[in-house]
C-alpha cells in the first residue's frame, strides 16, 4: 500500500486521527485494498480536498484498473474522471439521465455543457 500511496509512507508513524482529510482517504482506500477486493467503490474522492492530495490519488487509482481492478468511482470533478474512465453513467436526482462510453461522453456538447460543467 506504501508504494501504491506513498504519502501515508511519510505519515506511517502518525494516529489516523491527526492525518489530513486527504492522507485519511488514502488510508480508507489503503485498508480497503488490503483485502485484495476485485471491485473498489470511492464516493467522492475529491470532495474537500487540496488539489495537492487529489493528485496524489488519481494515479493510484490508475495503477489498479491496469492491474485489472474495476473502479467504481463517485465524483463530481468530471474533467478529471472523463479522462481516465471507461464508462460514465450520468444522474440526476438518483435517476440515470446518460449512460456510455467516457469517449462518447466527452464528444457530446450537449451532455458536457447540461451535465458535466465542460464547455
């Protein structure tokens, strides 16, 4: 897990209390994926943190879907998602409004500009 998030190797001898909300994420993630799980859910993986944290994170989640994990990733900074999805399921109020390729998504304007906050 240290290789895979090298920030909690800096923080190793720190409680989880006293981790940001950054290094707390990495470590749910981290303790998730000591299970060995074949599918990892993240509900908002950005929301409230420093764009610092969040780059440390997006790599490690690129390093597990070309180990061949299945991520299922909730999130609302949709630039950065689209670049690395495979699919995209849109919803609104709880209801699927769009569902495809991230490719697909990415060469719709009308769905980037309603949707997605992309112009």
């Amino acid at each position: 897990m240290l290789a895979l998030l090298p920030r909690l190797g800096e923080r190793l001898n720190s409680l989880a209390g006293n981790l940001s909300g950054g290094e707390q994420q990495m470590l749910a993630i981290g303790c998730a994926l000591m299970t060995r799980p074949r599918l990892i859910m993240i509900d908002e993986l950005s929301l409230g943190l420093m764009l610092k944290i969040i780059d440390l994170c997006y790599p490690a989640l690129i390093k597990l879907r070309s180990e061949g994990m299945t991520v299922l990733l909730v999130e609302q900074n949709t630039e950065r998602v689209l670049k690395i999805a495979d699919e995209v399921c849109v919803l609104e109020s709880g209801t699927t409004v769009w569902q495809g390729s991230a490719e697909a998504a990415r060469n719709d304007p009308e769905l980037t500009t309603a949707y997605l906050g992309l112009h």
